[in-house]
C-alpha cells in the first residue's frame, strides 16, 4: 500500500531507519595493525538446478564440503559465471548458485584473542548468504555494493584447526522489489513451453550477469578498531579545512591521534580529537583531470588509535586518503573549487568478454588510459555502483564521477511501494557509507530513467532525494530523466537535471535533420520550466564496427560520428548558458538480453567491447581536448606529447 506525500509519518521513520547503519565499512587496508588476505582464484561451484531451485538449502550443501553433495565445477573470482563455461544453461541460469573455498588461516590470527577476524565480499550479484565451516555468518541483499562478517569467534570454537570453509550461495533473481527490479514469468502453455518453463524480465539494457564480481578477503584489526572515518573538506582563501569524525568500536577508553600527511610524506596538521577540524595551511586543492597542471592531488588522513580494556592494549592504524575540494551548484553552473566545471566525458558500464561483470584490473587499467586519450574528465557510474578500486583510481587521477545507485528500471508501478522505497533508501545508506570520502564523487544519481510519470514517483523521489541529502549534504543529488518534462514528477526535487535522449535514433530513426531542433527544444524546455544547470546524461547511436556508408545509415560508423556532431552543436550554444556536461552513451560496446533491437549486444560503444576505437572516438577525442583547452589548464604532459 503506497501512503500518501503527506504522510510525514513514514517520512520520518523511512529516514531514520536509513541512517541506522551501526558499522563503518572502510576498505580493507594493510597497515602495521592490519593484514589483508585475498581469496580470489578458482572456487568450487555449483548451480542448484532442481526445480525449485531448492535442494541446496534442503540438503544442506554448507554443511559438508560441496565436492561430497554433488559435482562441482572450477569458477574464478572475481568473475561472473555466465561466460566461462561452454554450457548455454549456466549462461542464462536464474536461482541459487554455490560457491565454496577452503582457506589455511595464519594460526596467530585465532590464538591472538586480540585479532579481529573480518570476511568481506566486496560484491556478489544478487541475493547472498554466507557461511563459514557450516554456520551461517551473513545474508545480504543487493548486488553491487560490499558487506561483511567478523568471524574469529567462530575460527576460535576449535582452535586446533586452522583450516576454514567458505560457503556463499548467491541468487540473481530479481523481482518487483529488489534494485533494480525485475519479475520472473512462468510460461503454463505446454502446447508452446516445455514444463517448467520460465524467463527473468528485466526493464534494463544490460545482461544480468551474476556470482561474485569483486574481491573475497580476509582481513584482521585488532579488537578495538577505527571502525569508519568521515571526511568533509572546504578552504577559504589559502587555508584548507578538513571536517572528519573517526568512529571506534572495542573500546571506550581511547586515545587517538589523527595526522594530515602531504603527497611528500610531510606532516601537515594533527590532532588528538575524535572529531573536528584540521586547517591546512597553503593547501593543496584536489583539482580534476584537465583543469588543472596538477590533479588529483591527495593528502593522507592517518588514524592512530590507542586502546586499551582493562586487561589488554591495542593499537590501530588506517590511512584514508583526502581529497580538499568543495561542489556547488548555482542555477545554471556546476562549480568544483568554485570555478565552473564542464562535464566531457562518458557513461560505463562493468563489462566486459568473458569476465561479464568480473573485476579485472587491466580492463580497469585500460579503460583509464582510453579515458585519458579520449581526454574526458568524468563518467557516469551507470548503472549500479561501481568497484571502489575504480573511485580510488579516479581520486588519484583526477576524474569526476557520478555516483549512481542500482535503482534503473523502475518501470512497474509495484516498484514505487514501500517494500521497493525502503531498500531503495538502504541501498543509498549502503552507497554513501562507502563513497562519501572519494573526493572523485561529486553528485548522487539515484536512478536512471524511472517511470516518472507515475502518480507514486514524486513521493518516492522526493523521500530519496530528502534522504540522500540527510546521508551526505555536501553534494548535489539528481536522478537521470528521459522523460517529457511536463510529465516529470521528481525533477522539482533534484538539483542538476540529468537528460538522456536519443534523437534520430528510437524517435525519427534515420532523421539526422531532426537533432538540431529536437535538442534545442528539450534544453529549452527544461531549463524554462526549472532554472537549474542540465547535463546531457545520454546520447549516442548504434554503430556496427566496420559498416560504412555514405549517405551515411543507421548502424555505420558514418551515423554515429554525424549524430554526435549535431548534439555537439547544440552543445556548444547550450553550454554558454546553462548545459554544464555531456556524457556520451556509450564508452564501450555492453552485452545485453537477446532482443530483436540488440545484434549481440549494445554497439553504442565509441570503443568496441574489445577496447578498440570506432571512428566516433576520434570526433569525440577530438573534441574533448578543445574543451579543455577552452575550459581549463593542460596537465603539463600535454605541452610535450612527443615525449609521452
Ligand atoms: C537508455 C538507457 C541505457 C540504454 C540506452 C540504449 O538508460 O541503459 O542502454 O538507452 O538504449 O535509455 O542504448
């Protein structure tokens, strides 16, 4: 049952449920107090094809080694599933999968009752419960973000045996509630489906890749531990200032001293309080990649903690890097450092050949040095939060970031009740607990193209919006839009409105002529009805790597290329007044469900799957570095590209 907008009520209990998280989740780190174990290689794997996708649970598969309840089979991690096997069934399986490992855990680990043992998972798509030697340790719900058990008491019940089983099963069906959603159909025509039958719909443009997709590890603190650090940064003039507030957990008698580090290993400015403000004398901005000589610069926030309870002393240490910058937004400017920032840069996707939705660090590497040469100073986490690996690689080089949630294809109006809104708003709780410290992130998008026509959306995006500012005032909240304007029911709350279009493309397909006046149209539209700056979230064409013709056609190279131009067009008259980016779709080719529109996936791609440019690359690399020559100040690199 939806309530209604005025309902302040469940305003109130929606917004204090989110803030509730009782944990931090700082990533792992190696430190003269921590160590770090990665579990990643090959797992013994399971899917549970019965019918009911049951047995596992029935049976109990975490309760014995999983080679002695059935045939496992060899699945790396990180990785999706899908894709690295020759089996068409595990590629498009729906329901329970299961993963196993056993781990040799270091035997000062449990005999030292001052360690804390912690398992965490950095992802795993969708629905995961974890087990270690057969008792349960965790369950979590959702598919992109990391969560976390501490298990030395467990290790330490039979201390004679080091060795530890892993269990995790994890299940990728999505339904009108989850994020994002998604409904299974089950087809009881047996003249036309065989028995059993059915298919996992989905309202979004991607292939539901599914399994662990990041990182397993073990890591260790001692039992009084830094539990999360939170980081605020302003400047006036040239004092930088750093608002941060360090939780603990184990102890309550606790000295603490906390020390701003320079990129030169310098000591800048300490303190021995829990919370307050750091000044940073003659400071270091954190700048983008292409508006400035220098970017991402980052500090080094280090947290020594001293603890003890009565019969033991601790010692913790976690260095967080910081970023000093400030995000504004006026009604027609988006201001980092308070000059005006221009978005040029691109939408991604986790995605690639046979990983699926795995990490990889060369693809990660890769796609950095392609975003470099393309000169884009940004992108757009679409459509689900991406590997913090990726956000550090942005601090430190330099590229702006949107942060986007899970939340795309909201379609069904069953996806605006409470059971969707109260995950929805976890979901976020879950996003800025991980992200609110990467100096890269500078706005929240919590949804891509909603039905946000439907009478529920204003209330929901209202309660999502509301919250997400409550979690983190500092930076802009928005959701993407494709709809009409006048029909859009959560644009009054946002505070950039983000427009994906695609003129010529799924509306007067083949009518390039219609892109000028189309675009024009939708700015002007949504900058008189709303006065606030609009980034182009989207827009592209499909192009098949080596088709070609002229007059060009749909699905060439020559379309492609002759749909950015006319965009850009009206981009360059637009961006002196109130369009403060543009994020073309897509970086790279992305699998998708099969469908009659997608010939093996989506080619919206500047670059092919394989990392290989199309022509559009060059008209967009072309013009993303006349940008930054028009906008901001070269790294100096640039000024000696021979030598690069
Ligand atoms: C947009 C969606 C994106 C799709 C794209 C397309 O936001 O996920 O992949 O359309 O159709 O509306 O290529």
């Amino acid at each position: 049952e939806l309530r209604s907008p005025s309902s302040s009520h469940l305003d109130l209990d929606l917004i204090k449920a989110g803030i509730l998280l009782d944990s931090g989740m700082l990533f792992p780190q190696e430190s003269s107090s921590r160590e770090v174990k990665e579990l990643n290689g090959l797992w013994a794997f399971r899917a549970d094809r019965s019918p009911t996708r049951n047995q596992g649970f029935q049976r109990a598969w975490y309760k014995s080694r999983l080679a002695e309840t059935g045939p496992v089979i060899d699945i790396p991690v990180p990785s999706s599933y899908n894709d690295v096997t020759q089996d068409p069934n595990l590629r498009d399986f729906i329901g329970w999968v299961w993963y196993e490992r056993e781990v040799v855990v270091p035997a000062r680990w449990i005999s030292d009752g001052k360690t804390r043992v912690v398992l965490r998972v950095e992802s795993a798509h969708y629905y995961s419960i974890v087990w270690v030697n057969g008792v349960k340790v965790t369950e979590h719900e959702g598919g992109h973000l990391p969560f976390e058990a501490d298990i030395d008491g467990l290790l330490r019940e039979d201390p004679t045996t080091t060795t530890c089983r892993i269990t995790i099963a994890v299940n990728n069906t999505l339904d009108l509630h989850t994020l994002p959603p998604g409904s299974i159909q089950y087809m009881k025509d047996r003249t036309m489906y065989p028995e059993g039958f059915f298919v996992q719909n989905t309202n979004f443009d991607f292939f539901n890749y599914a399994g662990i997709h990041r990182s397993v590890l073990l890591y260790t603190t001692p039992k009084a531990y830094v539990d999360d650090i939170t980081v605020v940064t302003d400047f006036l003039d040239s004092t930088g200032l750093v608002r941060y507030n360090v939780s603990i957990q184990g102890a309550t008698l606790v000295t603490l001293k906390v020390t701003l580090i320079d990129k030169d290993g310098h000591c800048v400015v300490s303190s021995n309080d829990t919370s307050g403000v750091l000044k940073v004398v003659d400071v270091k901005l954190w700048w983008p990649y292409l508006m400035h000589e220098n970017p991402g610069y980052l500090y080094s926030l280090e947290v020594r903690l001293n603890a003890a309870d009565g019969t033991s002393t601790y010692e913790d240490v976690y260095s967080l890097p910081v970023g000093i910058r400030t995000v504004k937004v006026t009604k027609n400017q988006f201001l980092i450092n308070n000059k005006p920032f221009y978005f040029h840069g691109v939408n991604k996707h986790e995605d690639s050949d046979i990983r699926g939705k795995g990490f990889d660090w060369p693809l990660v590497v890769k796609d950095f040095n392609l975003m470099k040469w393309l000169g884009a100073n940004s992108f757009r986490t679409s459509h689900y939060p991406y590997a913090e690996e990726i956000l550090q690689m942005c601090d430190r080089h330099g590229i702006v970031v949107i942060d986007e949630s899970p939340g795309v294809g909201i379609k069904d109006i069953r996806s605006f009740e409470n059971a969707s809104l109260t995950h929805h708003l976890e979901v976020m709780d879950e996003l800025v607990r991980r992200d609110k410290n990467h100096p890269s992130v500078v706005m929240w998008s919590v949804a891509n193209e909603p039905a946000a026509e439907m009478p529920p959306a204003g209330f929901y995006f209202q309660m999502l919006i509301k919250h997400t500012k409550v979690l983190d005032p500092t930076r802009p909240v928005t959701f993407i839009t494709d709809s009409n304007y006048a029909r859009d029911k959560g644009a009054p709350y946002v505070d950039v409105i983000c427009v994906n279009s695609y003129f010529s493309w799924y509306h007067d397909p083949g009518h390039l002529e219609v892109i000028q006046i189309q675009l024009n149209t939708q700015f002007e539209n949504w900058y008189g009805k709303y006065q606030k700056p609009i980034i182009q979230s989207e827009y592209g064409a499909d192009a098949a790597p080596g088709f070609h013709s002229d007059p060009p056609v749909m699905f060439t190279e020559e379309y492609q290329k002759l749909v950015l131009r006319d965009y850009h067009s009206v981009f360059d008259q637009k961006r002196k007044l109130y369009v403060v980016g543009e994020l073309i779709w897509n970086f790279a080719d992305f699998m998708t469900t099969q469908g009659v529109t997608r010939m093996v996936g989506n080619k919206k791609g500047i670059f092919t799957r394989q990392r290989q440019p199309k022509e559009a690359a060059f008209i967009l690399k072309e013009r993303y570095w006349r940008l930054a020559n028009e906008t901001g100040r070269l790294p100096l690199w640039t000024k000696y590209p021979c030598s690069h």
